[in-house]
C-alpha cells in the first residue's frame, strides 16, 4: 500500500474520516437513480406483449430507485475519486445494483430473493449461469431483462455512468481505469468522456449490426434483439431452454447462417474494443499485428483442430458430408467458451465432445477473452505475461548473475509491478478456484469435477460447467453465495471486492 500512498490520501487534502464514506455513498446514489431509469425499459415489452401483470415487477423497483438513490444524494457529498474511492465504488456498484436489478426476478417470476439475486450477478457479470429450469414460460419482459442486464454489464457499468453523467475530469478517469479489466485504461483519446463515449459508440453500433443480421435471417425482432444483446456482451442468456439449438429444431432455413453470425459477434465481443477502434479509423496493421489478438486467434484455430480430431477419432464418422456440420459445433463451442459467452448448439457434456475435449474446454474457460474486452476468464494477455515471465526465469539460469532478463512483449519492457500484479491476480483466481470447489464437494453429492467445473464457471464468468441448470437451482444456500461472491470477484479482478471488507480502505 506504501506505493499508493501518496497518489490516495495526499497531505495537503487532510481528508476527514468520513470523506471516503460520502464521496461512495454520493456516486452510489447517482448510479441507483440511473438504474431506475433503465428498469422502466422493459415496460415496452409488457405492453407490446400484454403483460400488464408484470408493470408492477419494474415500476416498484424502479420507485425504489429513485427513493434510495435521492437519499444517498441528500444525506452525502460528492468529492474528489482518487483511486482508493474508485476501488470501492467499483466494488459497491456492482453489489448495490444487483440488490435492486433482482427485484424484477422476485416480484414478476417468483423465484427466491436469494435466486433472484444469483440471477442478476450472473447477468450483469456476463457469467450466464441461470437458475431457471424452464426459460420459454417466463413473461417476455423478464426475458429482456435478463438480456439487457448483460449488456449493460458487457462493458461495465461504471463506463455507462460516465457516457450518461458527462463526467469527464481527471478525477472520474478513475472510475473509467477500475474497470480496467475489461475497457483497458488506455485510451484512444486524451478525454476520459469521448473515450467513454467512443467505446459505447462501438458497443450499440455492433449490437445493432448483429440484429439488422438475425432480422434478414427471419429470427424475430424479440429473439434477434435478446440474443444480439447477450452475443457481443458475452454473456449468454438466451430465450430459450436450447440455446442457439432452438432455431435449427424450430425449422429455420437459415439456422446454420445464424449459428455463424452468432459465432461472429461473440468473437467480436471477445477482442479488445481499442482494436475494432484502431481498425474503424484505417489503422488495419497495427490491430492485426497486436501480440494479444494473434495468439487468441492461434487457440481458437489449435483448439478447434484438437477437438475436430479427438470427435474423429473416436466416433470415425469422418466425410464430407458430415464435415462442415462438425466444423460449425466445434468452432461455434469453442468461440462461445473462450470468450466466455456459453451460448449452446451441443451440450459440453454429450459424448460428441470426448474426454479430451471437455479438458481443452476448461483450459479455454480459464484463458478466456482478451483485456479490454466482454469477456471473462484471466486474459490471454496475462496468461502471455505469465508464460513470458516463465521464459524469462529459464533464460536467466543460462546468463551470467549480474545480468538482466527483462520481460518484454511487443518491444515493451513489462515492469516488475505489472508481473506481481498479475501473479497476484493469477493466485487469487487459484485460490477462491479451490475454495469453491471444496465448499461445493462438502455441501453436495457433486463430484470434484462437477464442484471445481461449477466454480470454474462463476469465477471465469463463463456459464456452461458440468452442473446441470436442475442441479444448479437445487444448490444449497451456501453455494450459491459462494459462486455469487465469484462471479463479482471474477468480473471486478477480485480486488475490489476484498477491499470492500477493509476497514482501513474505508477509513
């Protein structure tokens, strides 16, 4: 902490005891108003669809909203985010907003506080477990919901604060870099706000393109809306109990284009925004050639070649004819569990995918997308600091003591603080990986490999485990917050959920 010290509390603030607790509880009241407004959004589909029970399910939370958030506003100050404050409104943020985007599941579906709650952190974390066992019964506004949530989660919701707020200082670049991990810091312009407002401009102009796409395709408006929202934020609730498999078994001509155009947009959703900004703006090579991108592709294309094989070899049903229908289940599964989206065509778990296949599949969940992007998982970008720093050890063991092995990726030196960081992260991320496998295994009749899957799952932000969704409604209490506390540490770099619990951090 010495480190930061100067940078969170300089001396000449003299900050009081309470500054951190206002400055929070003022950004959080913003937040929840705002989140009020966007609980009114699915009434269109209550009265496009006569579900006029369900008015209530959104006006009582979002009243609530508003009633809460003008409380905090009044009873607190906003002040000066420096980065300690971020970290912890970053953290609240995601914890207080799921508290009230929950109430809709509660009041309109009937489903327990607890299991309202667990399905909100899985959509605003993009993670995509559900704890429905029958989706296609639910009221079709509930269903948008389920899918605008992830949206508004893809990119996070402190940049959406931002986009809307105006706020564009120094100060509130904080706000924009504590979600990091998902919008890298760095920043196409110098303006916190038109950076905000490029990357949200990207974000609405893809999702619209990937609904233009399935409505050409005959898919509904409804259904080409909810799975465009879920596709590109990579996060995988769908409207139907199948999956993507539902248009192919409702009979569409055109359900493999479909799988395809799906394909495509979860693999945009899993590459860092600043490259589709880079390649917008003619800057086509400098995309192309950046390190991280190359080797996500790379897995893709050796993952996908792994798992043709290991389905060959196994069922020898190889032929032209079946090749392509092959092909299109494994590169669309492979996409859809690298970028942590969990989109189905073909359960992991049927005998199509071989052993072999469902461990390529878990090394893919752990890898996840890349920094600066939708997905989950710790990053190929880190797992490439983490293989380099590998490398780099081995070298030194062949070069004289005195001289320097530095880590460096694309001609720049990765500084000793960005390497512990990421080993911090990465023992994290094995640590609470073990912790909710074991609470799993001593709480259940699970297996190790159905309990480690499961957390495997939450913490990666990933959605399909080897857990079935009837098995994952009927997980104890305790479970469930377990896998709820790691969806939020996986999609906040775990962090800022733990400060949540400092005193000192508040203090």
């Amino acid at each position: 902490m010495e480190v930061y010290t100067a940078k969170i509390f300089p001396e000449s603030l003299n900050v009081k005891h309470f500054t951190t607790v206002l400055t929070v509880l003022n950004l959080l009241g913003s937040l929840i108003i705002i989140q009020g407004f966007l609980l009114l959004t699915p009434l269109i589909f209550t009265f496009i669809y006569h579900e006029y029970t369900q008015i209530q399910s959104f006006v009582i939370p979002s009243l609530i909203c508003f009633a809460v958030g003008f409380v905090l506003k009044r009873f607190s100050s906003p002040g000066i985010v420096y980065y300690l404050q971020s970290i912890l409104i970053c953290g609240m943020a995601w914890i207080v907003l799921s508290l009230f985007g929950c109430l809709p599941f509660f009041i309109g579906t009937g489903l327990t506080f607890l299991d309202s709650y667990f399905e909100t952190v899985s959509g605003f974390t993009t993670t995509g477990i559900t704890l429905y066992t029958d989706i296609e019964i639910l009221p079709r506004s509930i269903i948008y919901w389920r899918s605008f949530i992830q949206w508004l989660g893809g990119l996070g919701i402190l940049t959406l604060f931002l986009a809307i707020t105006f706020r564009s200082s120094h100060s509130y670049f904080q706000l924009f870099s504590a979600e990091s991990h998902k919008i890298d810091s760095s920043r196409p312009t110098p303006s916190v706000f038109k950076t905000v407002i490029i990357l949200w401009s990207l974000y609405i102009f893809f999702t619209f393109c990937e609904i233009v796409a399935l409505k050409f395709l005959r898919v509904s408006y409804f259904d080409a809306i909810c799975h465009s929202l879920t596709s590109l934020s990579t996060g995988g609730f769908s409207s139907y109990n199948v999956s993507i498999d539902y248009f192919r078994k409702a009979g569409f001509v055109h359900w493999r284009t479909i799988e395809y155009v799906i394909t495509f947009f979860m693999f945009l959703g899993g590459i860092n925004f600043l490259l589709h900004y880079k390649v917008l703006t003619g800057r086509i090579h400098e995309a192309t050639s950046n390190i991280e991108l190359r080797y996500f592709v790379t897995i893709i294309i050796c993952s996908t070649v792994l798992i043709m094989i290991d389905h060959y070899i196994h069922f020898s049903d190889f032929s032209l004819a079946t090749l392509e229908d092959n092909f299109r289940q494994t590169i669309f599964t492979v996409i859809s569990i690298i970028t942590t989206t969990g989109f189905g065509t073909t359960d992991i778990n049927t005998p199509f995918f071989p052993a072999m296949s469902k461990q390529i599949f878990l090394v893919l969940m752990f890898i996840g997308g890349c920094v600066g992007s939708t997905g989950g998982g710790i990053k190929v970008m880190r797992i490439t600091i983490l293989y380099n720093t590998f490398k780099s050890q081995i070298r030194k063991l062949r070069m004289p003591r005195k001289s320097f092995s530095e880590v460096v990726i694309e001609h720049r030196i990765i500084p000793d603080s960005e390497i512990k960081r990421v080993a911090g992260l990465f023992f994290g991320w094995l640590f609470l990986l073990l912790f909710g496998g074991f609470v799993t295994t001593m709480f259940t009749d699970l297996g190790s490999w159905e309990a480690f899957s499961g957390m495997f799952s939450a913490l990666g932000n990933i959605g399909p485990c080897y857990i079935s969704v009837q098995q994952m409604s009927e997980l104890p209490a305790v479970v469930k917050l377990v896998y709820i506390f790691g969806m939020l540490a996986g999609r906040l770099e775990i962090l800022p959920i733990l400060l949540i619990f400092n005193y000192k951090a508040w203090k």
